[in-house]
C-alpha cells in the first residue's frame, strides 16, 4: 500500500478516535461500557496502523501523528491508573494484612538479627562499661550515675508537641529509609537492624551497670514493643525488595523487584501511622512519673496486640482478576 | 536540540508501541527545576510560619517547621505526579511524564514507590539513567515505570498524492518541509527548495503537476501538486 491511499483509507479512524480522546480528556466522569468498547476497538485499530506506519512509512507525519495517538491512547485505556479503588479500610482490613502475612518468614530473621545483635549489645556493654560513655555521651551517663535517665529531659526541657513531632517524623524517616535503602540488595535494612539491636542492647547493658536498667525498661514498656515491631517490619520489608533483586528466582528480575516492591509498600503504608500514634504514647504516657508501671506496661501491650491483631487478621486470597 | 530516542517495546497484542524515552539530560533539568520549586516552597512555609503562626502559637513553630518539612520532603514529588497522573512541575515544564513500562498510565502504588527511594537515586540515579536505553533510573525500576516526552501534537502536512518510488526519506523530507515553509523568512532559499522538489515531481511523476502553475509560487504549486491536507 503507497502512502498517500493509507493515509486516505485510515484517516476517517484515527479522526474519530482523536475526537474520542478530546471527549474523553473533558469528560470528568468515567466512560460507560459501550464507549470504552467503542474507543478499545479504535485504539487496537489505530495500534496497528502505528505499527505499520512506524516500519513502511517512518518519520513521516501520518507516522508521528499515529504514534501521538497510540501514545495517549495506551496511557488512558490501560495501565493501573484505574485500578480498584477500596478505600482506606479495604487497604488496613485487606492489602495490609495479606502482604504482612506473606512477609512473615522475612519478618522472623528480622526479628532474629535483631535479637542477636541486641544480645551482642548486651554482652558488649556488660564487658565494657565504658561503651556507654561512647554511646550515650557525658551527660546522659553522669544522669544515671545520679539515678536520673536521660529520658527525663524529652518533656522537662522541650514542650511535648515538639518531642512528639521530633519523634514521630525521625521514626518515620529511620522506617523510609529502612524500606527504600532495600533497593541497594537489602544492606541498608540490614544495617537499620543489626544497629537498633545493637544499640538498644548496649544501652540496657550500660543501665543495668548503674542499676536503672528497671527505670529504662518502665520508660519504653508503653511505646518500646510496637517501636521496635515497627521498625523491624518496615526494614523486613525493604530486606523483601533485596531479596527480589538478588534472587528473582526463575522470573525475570524486572518482575520480581516490581512486584516485591508493591507488596513492600503495601506493608510499609500499614506502618506508617502507627509511628504517629506511638510518638504521642513516647512523649505523653512513656515519662511521665503519675503513671503507674502497670498502665504503662498495659498500654504498650495493648498497641502491640492490636497491631498484631490487625496485621494476622485472617483474610481470604485475592480473587484472580 | 537533539532529536527524541524511541524505544520499541511490545503493547497490546504484541504490536509494536515507540515510546518517546526522555533522556537524563531532561530529566536532571526537571529534577533540577522540581527541586528548585521545593526550596521555594520550604522557603514560603518558613515565612509563613513566621508571620502567620509566630504571632499566634510561638509554642508551635518549630512543630510546624518540622512536619511541613518532612510532608515536603517526602510528600512533593509522589503528591504531584499522584494528583496530575504522573508530572510534577519540572516535569510539565519539559513536557516529560510518567508511564508504565507498558506506556500506560501508572498507579498510585507505582508514583509512590518510585519516589521512596528518591533519596538513594540523587547518588546512583545518573549513572543508572545514562548507561540504561530506557534511561531508568532505581526509582523506575523498583516501580516499573519510565519517564517519556508528552508533548501535544500539532496539525502537520500530509501528502494526499505522492509520486511513485519515492520512499519515507523522501516523503518524511517533503512534508518536514512544507510545515516549515510557513515559518522561513529566506523566501527565495524557499522557494528555491520548492523548485528542486517540483523538478523532482516533473521528472518522477510529471501527470501530478497537470494544470499547477509553479511560476507565482512554488510552495503553493507543490501543495497542489501532492494534494496537502493538514491533519
């Protein structure tokens, strides 16, 4: 076929499903069922012009004007821009659940570096008490020489909304970069967990040295469990996207990260605004002296049974679409 | 101005999609833009802290400093391209947008995702992009998605008639001319062009320029001769 009769025989379509696309690009509301068969079938017709314009007439300007379509056709009819919309209860009720559940195993080694990295803490801090000089700095150890922790100062010296902001936004860039530093095969959540055990470890090992190790374990009782479940979902997350870079298995690798990546963040989003409610528990309830160590204690597991409730929630398979 | 790469990839039914790949030069000058904007934009919250919110609330201030610059920081970019289906406006202002690696439209899973790892793509993004043909950069890839030129398309010339032999070089030259032709001010250089390509009609096809007088104006003549219709 010459040019200038495909250009005359194929125009009258690709007339029309511009003028679709105008129509479509006003139209606020979504197309109903005939004219989306309409404009499927004009949009396979136009694909196919492109693609035979693209090899036997390229760079002409029936070539460009069909690639324009094709283009912009492809992008409003297909692709995940109009995927199913559940709302903010199916995606904590649902997605959450069923992508927490699926990363569990992930989750388990989390948990089990960051035991062990807290007892290596431990141990560390017992032998060398001198670490929690190293750590914790002058000040805070010369507190706890005086049985003060220096815990004290989060609502004494700065007023609460601005330590819960603090903690709250530090909480969720240390949670962030957990899950994004995955990309880099998995060794920034690696690091995020290895050092929060680490740390947490040596300083109950420098607490019970000067014996405040109970006054500590009374300061995070109310917000410390769900903190550190947090943290270490979020890092096994980011460890989720590492693995599907590293080993992909027998899918090509693209299709691994992408689809690890999209369960990743469905467990990461289901973190997010407990960090919020946590930091409010670490600034108004954790220190203050009122509160007995029961409530506390009560408090703390409380968040944590219900997070745990909420993220095992039994939850039938995604139907196949 | 360099032209636009287009890589092939396979759409809907296996049939062939070009995707017009935006390179890393423009997309560093759109990120260069976006991050601009998000100074300016840290920069007038800072103001607006201090002239509307000092006064009031001075308990407040460094709560509101410290949360709008985390919802900046993380909020920009993914807040965009979630609102105006994948442009920020570094990206509108260079004509570029977000796509699936399908070339359809992405979800908002996708937006996110690519801009979670922003922070590690400033330090590998554009070594990434530059040795990728699709010039993907860690964020892109996590998501799945591109970034690709989205400029609107403008009416061109196409030739209703076209003497026979001639190729795409020849037709895509014509054409490629006739729409500039409106636009050059070396009206003889022009018309001299005009000239050579009717002498190429009258020697492949001399029928096509039965009853076209090319003495007035031979950009006009040639039009007539190739039956030009915008579209």
């Amino acid at each position: 076929m010459d040019y200038a009769r495909f250009v005359r025989l194929r125009r009258p379509v690709w007339d029309v499903f511009e003028r679709r696309l105008a129509a479509s690009r006003r139209r606020r509301r979504d197309e109903g069922y005939e004219e989306l068969e309409e404009m499927a079938l004009r949009y396979r017709q136009v694909l196919h012009d492109h693609a035979l314009a693209a090899s036997r007439f390229p760079g002409t300007a029936a070539a460009g004007r069909l690639r324009s379509l094709a283009l912009e056709g492809t992008r409003r009819l297909t692709g995940e821009g109009r995927e199913r919309r559940g709302g903010l209860l199916h995606f904590f009720l649902r997605t959450f659940p069923r992508a927490f559940q699926r990363q569990l195993g992930v989750t388990g080694l989390a948990l089990a570096l960051f035991l062990l990295a807290s007892l290596w803490g431990l141990v560390l801090a017992a032998a060398r008490p001198a670490l929690g000089l190293t750590i914790l700095g002058p000040q805070a150890v010369q507190g706890l020489a005086e049985g003060r922790l220096w815990t004290n100062s989060l609502v004494t010296t700065v007023p609460p909304a601005l330590s819960s902001s603090g903690i709250a936004t530090n909480n969720l860039s240390v949670a962030l970069m957990a899950w994004s530093g995955g990309v880099l095969a998995g060794l920034v959540p690696l690091y995020v967990i290895l050092l929060n055990g680490l740390m947490l470890g040596a300083i109950v090992g420098v607490t019970l040295h000067y014996s405040m190790a109970g006054e500590l374990l009374e300061f995070i009782s109310a917000h410390g469990p769900l903190e550190i479940t947090l943290v270490l979902v979020s890092a096994a997350a980011g460890l989720s996207l590492g693995r599907a870079l590293v080993a992909a298995g027998d899918r090509p690798r693209a299709l691994a990260v992408r689809d690890a990546g999209r369960e990743a963040l469905a467990v990461l989003l289901g973190c997010l605004p407990w960090f919020v409610v946590l930091a409010l528990v670490e600034v108004l309830v954790s220190p203050s002296p009122e509160l007995p160590v029961v409530l506390k204690l009560t408090v703390g597991l409380a968040l944590e049974s219900l997070f745990l409730a909420l993220a095992l929630r039994p939850v039938p398979a995604e139907p196949n679409p | 101005m360099a032209a636009i790469r287009h890589e092939s990839i396979l759409g809907l039914d296996n049939i062939r999609l070009d995707l017009p790949v935006a390179s890393v030069g423009s997309r560093s000058l759109a990120a260069l833009l976006d991050y601009l904007i998000l100074m300016a934009l840290a920069l007038g919250w800072i103001l607006l802290i201090v002239i509307a919110i000092a006064p009031l609330l001075p308990a407040w201030v460094p709560v509101f400093a410290i949360v709008g610059w985390f919802l900046l920081e993380w909020g920009y970019f993914a807040g965009f391209e979630i609102a105006t289906g994948g442009r920020t406006v570094g990206k509108m202002a260079l004509a570029l947008r977000v796509v699936t690696a399908e070339g359809g439209s992405p979800g908002t899973g996708a937006l996110l995702s690519r801009n979670l790892v922003r922070s590690l793509d400033l330090l590998f993004g554009v070594p990434l992009m530059a040795l990728d043909p699709l010039s993907r950069r860690l964020g892109d890839r996590l998501a799945g998605t591109l970034v690709v030129h989205d400029r609107g398309r403008e009416a061109a010339p196409v030739l209703g008639r076209v003497p026979p032999g001639w190729g795409p070089r020849e037709l895509a030259a014509v054409e490629s001319f006739l729409a500039r032709a409106r636009t050059l001010e070396d009206t003889a250089g022009t018309w001299a062009m005009a000239d050579r390509i009717l002498d190429r009609i009258r020697r492949d096809a001399p029928e096509l320029l039965a009853g076209v007088d090319a003495r007035r104006d031979p950009v006009a003549a040639l039009r007539q001769a190739l039956q030009v219709e915008e579209g």
